[in-house]
C-alpha cells in the first residue's frame, strides 16, 4: 500500500511540474507573439490637418512653384535617404517614368517634382530566419508622414501652390490614403488646391470610388478582398471610411487585370465566395504583371500606363493657376 501510495504521489508531482511547464511556455510563447506583434508596428492614424489657414494672400514667394507633383514610389523602390529631386535608390522605381518626362517638359518654377523618400519595404512576417526588412504597416506610416508633411511645409510656405499627387502599389495605397484625408476636410492641404491624384495598382482600390483607366477590372485592391486580416505587421485597412471624398472627381486609378494587388476576389473571407476567390488563384501563381505596368496598354492607340499618366499629370500642370509673386 505504501509503495502505492508513493508511486501515485511521484506521479502526481510529474504531472504538477509539467503542467507548469505547460503553462510557462504559453505565457512565453503568448508573450511573444504580443511582442511580435508590437514591434511590427500597426497601422498608424492619418496625421492630424493643419489648423484652419489665413485668408490666402494675393501673392506668394517667388521661390514657390507654381504646382508641387508629389510621387511616391512603391515598394523596394525608394529608400529613407533618397535625393527626393534626384531619386537613385531604385533606377528602376516605376514612377520615375512619370516624373522624368514631367521634368523634361516643365521648368521648376512651373511644377516642382518630389519624389517622396521613405523605408518602401514589407517584411515577410514568418521568414525564419526574419528577413531584416521593416514591416508594411511601419513602411507605410513613414511614407504616410512624408508625403502628408512635404505638403503641409509647401502650403505653409507657399499657399497658392496647387499640388498633384501619385503613386504606385504600396505608394498608391498611400497616396490614396492621403487623397481621401484630403477629400475628407483633415488632410495636409486644402481640397481645392488638389489638381488631381493618380493610383496605379493601389492596394485599396475600390471600383466605386474613382474611375478605372484601362479595361474592365472584375476585383477589388487586396486589402479589400482581405478586409479584417491581421498579421504582424500586415493589416488589411478595408476600404477608405468616405471614399475620396470631395476629390472623389478628381481621382484616376489604373489596375491590371489578374494584378492580385489592385484586382482581387471582393469579399474573399466570405464562405460563399471562397470558391470563386480559390478559382482565381492561378491567375496570381507566378504573375509578373505587377511589375510590367510601363508596358502595360490602357487604351485603343496602345497607350501604357506610365505615358497615360504622364500625360494626365501634364494636362493639370499646363491647366493650373499662375499665382503672382512678391
């Protein structure tokens, strides 16, 4: 009975210590995942509007361009330290098929190009090892900053500069986000200075918010398609709250058909579409179409996607106002 009695009490404390252990390696393990979490940063709030302005002067600084083309490139395509009016972090950035022809075409007092420098990166979350980089949320809350502060300083310092505003994929997804805190009334500058905003493959296109250039597009940005999901440093946003808002006339977005980016299944969490999302998988498996939008043509005459904006951005720099100068 003794031996019993003991054998059980043995087994009873084997089991007590394990269940500890148990317990300590999901605190651990919860306790990083929290951390993981934390560090890959979330998604950052729009910076706050500028405070309501003066009247506008009648004149404004002869060192004030008459229009700012704000682009921002898109992911791995632009770094924290780049030259913003000599941009080399990524000879092959896509936007600077855009704006290089813009500054071939107009003289600096005309339209000041700035190419928005920042991280541009998106970390693979379960890369073992991590792969180094920082994560999208992060990336996208510095370009986010960036952009909203360039032209908060132009306007303060020059307030009758009109501004055009582009950009591709993750930079679309940030120069949407700014349009729409524009059209919204607590952007960095004020709606009716806006000539125009340009997307091209933007994350969080939505058919409903801007017109599509280009032919037909059955899906929606990604982040869209995965509203709600949350991984470290990877939140899908939804839609934009309001659209463009007041800049709603004002937008043109570009998407490639099969682009998984800007043309995903709508609503694919949703049980009755997962079939048709899971159809169309095949169609981003190995897709390069992504990265081929100065080929791509949106038009009958074989226009591309980088000359049809380059051209679009030109019209609104020819049509701007010419404030006076002191």
């Amino acid at each position: 009975m003794g031996a019993a009695r003991k054998s059980r009490k043995s087994a009873g404390s084997r089991m007590l210590r394990l269940l500890v252990v148990v317990i300590v390696g999901l605190l651990v393990a919860l306790a990083a995942l929290v951390a993981w979490y934390l560090l890959a940063g979330r998604v950052p709030s729009p910076p706050p509007g500028p405070p309501a302005p003066p009247e506008r002067p009648s004149a404004q600084p002869a060192s004030c361009p008459d229009v700012q083309v704000v682009s921002i490139p898109g992911t791995w395509e632009s770094s924290s330290v780049d030259d913003p009016f000599n941009p080399t972090a990524n000879p092959a950035s896509l936007m600077l098929n855009v704006t290089r022809p813009l500054e071939a075409e107009f003289p600096g007092q005309r339209a000041q190009v700035y190419t928005v420098p920042y991280v541009a990166q998106f970390s693979n979350p379960v890369a073992l090892p991590p792969d180094g980089q920082i994560s999208y949320n992060k990336s996208r809350g510095e370009g986010t900053a960036k952009a909203s502060e360039v032209m908060a300083s132009m306007h303060a310092e020059c307030p009758l500069t009109s501004f055009v505003l582009m950009g591709f994929s993750q930079g679309a997804v940030i120069a949407g986000d700014l349009a729409a805190s524009i059209g919204a009334g607590n952007g960095p500058v004020p709606q009716d200075l806006v000539l125009g905003v340009g997307v091209i493959a933007d994350g969080r296109r939505d058919p409903a918010a801007a017109p599509t250039i280009g032919p037909p597009v059955a899906g929606v940005g990604a982040e869209l398609s995965l509203a709600g999901l949350k991984v470290p440093g990877i939140t899908m946003t939804g839609p934009r709250p309001g659209g463009f808002g007041a800049l709603a006339d004002r937008v043109v977005q570009i998407c490639a058909p099969t682009d998984g980016i800007c043309d995903a299944p709508p609503n694919a969490f949703k049980p009755g579409n997962m079939l048709a999302s899971l159809a169309r998988i095949g169609e981003y498996v190995n897709n390069p179409v992504h990265a081929l939008y100065n080929t791509f043509v949106v038009d009958q005459s074989g226009t591309t996607a980088t000359v049809w904006m380059t051209d679009w951005a030109a019209d609104k720099v020819r049509s701007a106002p010419t404030p006076a100068h002191d």
